[in-house]
C-alpha cells in the first residue's frame, strides 16, 4: 500500500500543510516540528510525487550547469562547490557541455523555458552579454569564473586583470624584462582581462611590448609547449613567461627542458589555476590561486537565494586570489 502524506500527516500528528512546507523546504517550520515530520516521513518510507510537485508549483529542484567541456579538470572543483551548496539546499545539479558553441548553450538553455530547470550557472558562457542579461531578466541565470563584460547577470569571479598583473609583476620583481606570455587563441573574457593584466604589468614597469613575445594556441599541454618552443627560438628569447593555464605551463615547462634549460633558473615559468597537476609535476608549477569551490558554493547559493525569494540578485561578486610560488619561478 502506498503512504500518502496523510499518513505522514497522521504519524507526526501535524497537518497535511505542515508536511507539505516541510517538503518544500519552507521556513515557516519550527526545527522540531521539521525533524517530527522528516522523522515520519523516514520511517514510513514515505516517496512524494515530485513530479506532481514540480508541476504544481512550476519548479524542478534542479540547476543546469552548463560548461564548455567535461574533460577540462579546471572545472572538477568549482562543480564540488555548486554540488556541495545545489545538495545542502535540496536541489540536484545537471551538467552539460557546450562544445564552445552558442547554438548549442542556447538549446541547453531551453530547459528553462520548459522548467526543466529552476536555474542555470554558466561556467564559460558562449552568448553574449546582451542574450545573458536578456535572460536574466525573466530567469534565474548565474555566470561564474567567467566576467562577461556589460552583462547584467549574477556573476561570481576573481579580478583576472588583477591576477594576471600580479603574476607579471612578480616576474618583473625578479629582475626579468623579457617576460612573454602564453594566451587562449579563444577570446574568453577571463583569458583577455589575463592579458591585459600583463600589459598592465609591463606599462607600470617601463617594459616595451614585443608583439613576438605572444603566443595564442588553447589552454592544454601541448599548446603551452609549443608555445614555448617558439618563444625559446625567437632571436631573442624571453627569460620569463606567464602562461593563461597550469596546463599551459607544464608544457612549456617540457618544452623547456627539451631545449636543456633549467627551469627555474634559465627560464621562469608562471602558471594560472593552480590545479592538482601543478602541484605534482615537477619542477613544481609556480601559479595563480583563486577559489574555485568557494566560487561555486557562493554562485549556487546565491542562485538558489534568487530562486526561491522571486528576487534577482544580478550583482558582481570578485572573490580574491592569491600567488603560489613554487620551483619553476626559482622559489
């Protein structure tokens, strides 16, 4: 025999109303009353139709996260975190790729219009500021790890110009002023405020721009060694280089040692992300820190907030970050 929430109703001796506030996770509960009623539900083995319940109130208990690959491991914490906050407020998350395509984010971004989702965070968003805001206005969207410049959507960060200043100017503090850097031939607004901190770096510092010490290839391994390898047979080398990524940089690091410099003391190498790997290959990766699970917990919570009080929170949140300094920079 099925157990209705009558019957939960009748075992916690509260009213079919209360069970319901209880499920739907309202605060008009006192705590007692809330553990009697979850205690019940438990012990019946009480299973509610949540898909009566999302149609009667509209809502699905789940977020769409939407990124542009599964296989990058930059993304596995900033996940952790939007996991962590979606589970402890009763939500589910679905992840998919974009494939970088807008076409395709926009399809994916249809589960909105369907209520399939009470929600979406982009991790690295393909449309532009004007569509994301656009949606923002009707739906409850986030953007995290990304600032879309213009856009007037949740967003949750770290100052990239910032950092990539810091990472150069640090280079520079080391006596190096032939710096390069290693960017995304994709034109991200992360790897774009990344750059620009480095010609920040070299302007406050005196330090010409040379247009041969850019390299654009993506953010992976072997696009940072043969970023590398063409920056070592320059006529005139760079002795430092900032790259966009800590995988960037572990293949510069490869491609460095290939020529038989040591890095660390010949060449300087910086990274950004600080990811596992960075940590575990050697030489060491000296890079750039920010919070990706805090960055994923706070954007998730504050979706969440927005959801369920029918306002939208679209602000700007800049979470700080921090240089870690390690061996290929000689530390």
């Amino acid at each position: 025999m099925n157990v209705t929430i009558k019957d939960v109703a009748r075992a916690a001796n509260v009213s079919v109303a209360t069970v319901s506030r209880v499920l739907n996770k309202k605060t008009n509960v006192s705590p007692g009353t809330a553990d009697t009623v979850r205690s019940a539900i438990e012990k019946l083995g009480y299973n509610p139709s949540f898909q009566g319940r999302d149609l009667r109130k509209n809502e699905a208990g789940r977020i769409l996260v939407v990124t542009a690959t599964i296989r990058r491991d930059f993304y596995t914490d900033v996940l952790e975190g939007i996991e962590q906050a979606a589970l402890a407020e009763g939500f589910d998350i679905i992840v998919a790729p974009s494939h970088d395509d807008p076409a395709h984010e926009m399809r994916l971004l249809g589960m909105l219009f369907t209520h399939s989702a009470d929600g979406v965070i982009l991790l690295a968003p393909k449309s532009d500021a004007k569509t994301i805001s656009g949606l923002a206005d009707s739906h409850n969207v986030a953007v995290c790890l990304e600032r879309v410049e213009h856009c007037k959507a949740l967003t949750v960060t770290i100052d990239n110009i910032r950092a990539g200043k810091d990472a150069t100017s640090y280079l520079i503090g080391k006596g190096h002023k032939k710096i390069a850097m290693i960017s995304a031939e994709t034109r991200s607004q992360s790897s774009t405020d990344r750059e620009i901190g480095y010609l920040q770096a070299l302007k406050d510092n005196d330090i010409p721009y040379n247009e041969q010490y850019v390299y654009y290839g993506d953010y992976g391994n072997e696009s940072g060694a043969e970023g590398c390898e063409a920056l070592l047979n320059l006529k005139n080398p760079p002795t430092a280089i900032f790259c966009a990524s800590d995988m960037m940089a572990i293949g510069a690091v490869r491609a460095a040692a290939k020529q038989k410099r040591k890095v660390g003391k010949d060449i300087l190498i910086f990274g950004f992300g600080n990811i596992p790997f960075s940590r575990i290959f050697t030489p060491h990766i000296s890079t750039v820190e920010h919070p990706r699970v805090l960055q994923g917990r706070i954007v998730t919570e504050k979706l969440i907030q927005n959801i369920k009080s029918g306002m939208r929170d679209n602000g700007l949140y800049i979470l700080p970050h921090s240089l870690i300094l390690r061996e290929t920079t000689g530390d």
